[in-house]
C-alpha cells in the first residue's frame, strides 16, 4: 500500500512539472497521457485513486486537460432507440395511412429501396467500429453498409444472362440499356495544327474536357489513400502503360502521346499526387489536441474546430517498405495489381453495360471507391504489420477486394470476346520483358542475395577461426597505437610505485 501512495506522490509531481511548461507541444502529449495514465490506474485494492483537490482543480484550468473522446457527447452516441422509432413510425404510415397504387413495377422499385433503406438503419447503429471515426463513425458504418448493397447488387447482375442484365439497368435510369455509339478518341494528334488557321491548338483545347480536373482530384484523394510517393507513380505510371497495351480493346484507350504522358502523368497527376503529399505532410506535422466544442471560448476557435472535425482523429505514417521482406513485397505487388484492376473496371463496365461516360452512376462509382479505398488501405496496413500477434483482414479491405472480383467477372462474362483479343506481338514482348526482370528482381533479392551474405559470413568466420584471417591497415594501427598506449600506461605504474617508495 505505501508503495501505491508513493507512485501516486511521484506522479503528482511529474504532473506539477508538466502544468508549468504548456507552452511544448510534446510535452502538452506526454502530460495528457500521463492524466490518462492516473485516470486509469486502478490504485489499491482496485479503488481509483484521487488527486488533491488543489491539483485538480489546477488540471482543469489547463487546455490539455480537455480531450473529446466521443464517448460523452449528444453527437456521439448511436441513437439506437431513436432510429429505430423513427423507422418504425414511418414504415407504420406507408403500411396505415398510404394507399399502395397498383403498379408492379412502382411497387417493385419502392420496395428494394425500402429494403436497403432498413438495412443502411441497421447498418449505421449497430455496425463495427473502423479505423477511421472523424468526421463521425456512423458516417463509415454508412460506407461499410453500402458496400455491402453494392456487392450483393453485382452478385445480382453476375447472375443475370447478357441481355436481361443490360435491361434491368432500365429500371435505375430508362435511358441505360442501349448500345453505346461509335467515337473517335485517338484522331489528329499534332499539337500545332498548321492546316487550322483559326486556332492551331485546337487538339489541345479539344483535351480540356471535365475529366481533366476529374483526373487532378482522383490523384490528390488516391494519393492520401496511399500515403507514398514512389507508389502512387508506379501506379500512375502503370495505368498509362495498360492504356497502351489494352487500346485495340477499348477505343477510348487510344490517346495521343502528348495525352498520355504530358497531360496525365506529368500535369494532371502528377499535380495531384504532388498536393496530396503536402497535405499528408501537413497532417503529419498538424497537432492532434482535441478539445470539447464546447469548453471553447471564443466563436472562432468553435468554427476551427468544427473544421477540423473533417480531419483525422489521429495521424499514422504509412512505411510500405516493400523490400524489407518477401512477405512484404507480395503484398505490395498484390495491392498494386487489384488497385491497376479497380481502375481498369471503371472502363470495361461502361463499356460492357453500355453506360455513357458522363452518367451520374459512374461518378457515384468513383465516390463510392473514394470513401471506402481510404478505410481498406489502412486495414490492409495495418493487416500488414507483423507485431500485431492476431492479424485479421478488415471488413471494408475484405469487401473492397470481393467487389473488385465480380466486378471482373462480370466484365469477362459480359464480353468474354473483347477480353480474348490477343496483345500486339511488340506489346506481348515488353510486357513478357517486364515479368522476366521483376521476377529475376525478386528471386536476385528475397533469395540469391541471402544466400550469398549468409555463405560471406560463415566463410570469414572460418577464417577467423583458423587463423587465416589478416587484418587491414586500418586494424594494424590501430592495434600498434592500442599497444603503445597500454605499454606506455604499464611502464607507468611501476615507476610511480618507485618514486612513491622513495619519497616514503
């Protein structure tokens, strides 16, 4: 018991210590998690253990002390009971108080968006917690629920022949369902076009279309998915390479050079990927000091915070570091492989759903893997670190991963034929090169390179052992300096003795 009473006095002071130097950000860190550090110490006999009055009430005084863990608040909570008087109440009056028409297909149509409506109810209260919770869990556990709708809506068109699935997107828009009509993507690809007098750099502005802000904000948001540089170009990189090589397949693959590799890569994603690494670093150096709404004084640190409820609770560095192991490096192979699929899905299901690319479900597609990219890579990075002892694959990586299946097996059951169309034999060539050099890269690496470090140092240890091994220059001097020193210090002593024997 005495020692109880003495960590808790040596705590005391540590805190004092802390009250005095605010003004630090790191030390604001390491006192606030000392207060939770003493907020959960159980104390003697399992009863807390209370501060003096003087230093509570000094603790309160203290920005740091203010910490809004959701737990306590209005906003928080799940409201469990309240959705679920709602929903009840209003199912209740379309069963009482509404005459239900006498249209199947009307019928049909209410019935399946009341379905996913009660499903999305039950979703948002009773899902389980992500690794993400601003700007509120329940906004998540909406994303996991319609990820859920989304899959079991492909499962659906998977098991539907060709026709009658391309007929049921009727239903959602009467204007899907039919063929899409020809375009001319690829064309006159000179940048300055003498013949046109009015304006020579008519190809150029014919490319300043929606899609090339839509391009600089898909990389800004894919590049906080990733959180590194050098992936985030080898995937940009990738996607231009598969562009080529699949363009006698999709017509709209067939761009100009100048399309590819100027207006793409280098100015419209890279501009994004180069945005989104300064606001990854500004997330990283950004402060994480949450502070109730309502415990602020003034109007504008309310209205700061309220922005910065859009901003993540907390910050993790993402570190791939694919070479570190082959356990590693597959992984990143593999996340790089079903990222390149996602992107090349978005193409194949307009194309074998006949759906225009400027339909409001292929933007809601692309908002849909927004939301739910960010939640995946960091369970599969979080998947991925080996310290943990129980690894388990997250929900939404897991469901990320089924929906960008079926969505490629819809598109291979849809048109099998325009998957078959065999590689130019130059494209087979560079992409057969490729394989050959990343697996030698990887055999050369995670194998052969082991196996030669490990034969070096058992050899120099038999060496040594047996007393072939000579030492350097380097080890020569500095053993005939470490000798001189030690027989300039041994004949020392003796002498020191003489003269004391002398002297006594």
């Amino acid at each position: 018991m005495a020692k109880s009473y003495l960590l808790l006095m040596n705590m005391e002071k540590q805190i004092l210590a802390c009250l005095d130097f605010t003004s630090d950000s790191e030390n604001e860190a390491g006192c606030s998690k000392m207060w939770r550090l003493h907020r959960s110490y159980p104390g003697v006999g399992g009863e807390q253990m209370a501060l003096t009055s003087d230093l509570q009430r000094r603790l309160l005084s203290n920005p740091w002390a203010f910490y809004d863990y959701g737990t306590n608040t209005f906003f928080w909570r799940a409201h469990i009971l309240t959705v679920l008087f709602i929903l009840t109440c209003s199912l209740g009056y379309v069963t009482l108080l509404e005459e239900t028409p006498q249209a199947t297909a009307y019928n049909t149509k209410r019935g399946i968006v009341a379905s996913i409506l009660v499903f999305l109810c039950f979703g948002v209260t009773q899902a389980k917690d992500g690794p993400f919770s601003r700007p509120h869990p329940a906004y998540w556990w909406f994303w996991l629920c319609v990820s859920v709708v989304y899959e079991l809506f492909l499962i659906f068109i998977l098991f539907q022949t060709v026709q009658d699935g391309r007929q049921f997107l009727k239903y959602v828009d009467p204007r899907l369902g039919v063929p899409l009509p020809e375009r001319d993507y690829g064309g006159n690809c000179l940048i300055y076009d003498a013949d046109n007098k009015t304006d020579p750099f008519h190809n150029i502005r014919d490319k300043l279309d929606g899609f090339v802000p839509a391009h600089f904000i898909g990389w800004y948001l894919k590049t906080l998915m990733l959180r590194d540089w050098w992936m985030c170009m080898v995937v940009s990189v990738m996607v231009e390479f598969l562009e080529y090589s699949l363009e006698h397949q999709l017509p709209n693959f067939s761009e100009c050079w100048w399309d590819h590799w100027i207006m793409d890569v280098l100015i419209c994603n890279g501009l994004g990927i180069y945005c989104g690494m300064k606001m990854l670093e500004w997330l990283s150096l950004k402060t994480y000091k949450w502070q109730g709404l309502w415990n602020i004084p003034t109007y504008k640190g309310r209205m700061k915070r309220i922005a910065f409820q859009f901003t993540p609770y907390s910050w993790v560095h993402f570190e791939w570091k694919p070479a570190s192991s082959l356990h590693h490096w597959l992984a990143m192979c593999g996340i790089i492989l079903v990222f390149l699929l996602a992107e090349l899905n978005t193409f194949y299901l307009k194309f074998v759903l006949w759906m225009p690319p400027e339909h409001y479900l292929v933007l809601l597609r692309l908002v849909f893997f927004v939301n739910v990219g960010g939640v995946a890579m960091r369970e599969i990075y979080d998947f991925m670190d080996e310290l943990k002892p129980h690894r388990k694959l997250g929900q939404q990586a897991w469901l990320v991963a089924a929906i960008t299946v079926t969505e490629l097996l819809i598109v291979v059951k849809y048109d099998p034929h325009t998957l078959t169309l065999s590689l130019p034999f130059y494209i087979s060539q560079c992409w057969t090169l490729g394989s050959i050099l990343v697996l030698t890269w990887t055999v050369w690496r995670f194998f052969l390179r082991d196996i030669t470090m490990r034969y070096k140092e058992s050899h120099q240890g038999r060496a040594i052992n047996n007393g072939d091994w000579h030492p350097g220059p380097d080890d020569d001097l500095l053993g005939t300096g470490t000798a001189e020193e030690e027989g300039t210090t041994n004949d020392s002593v003796p002498a020191e003795k003489e003269g004391a024997s002398a002297a006594s």
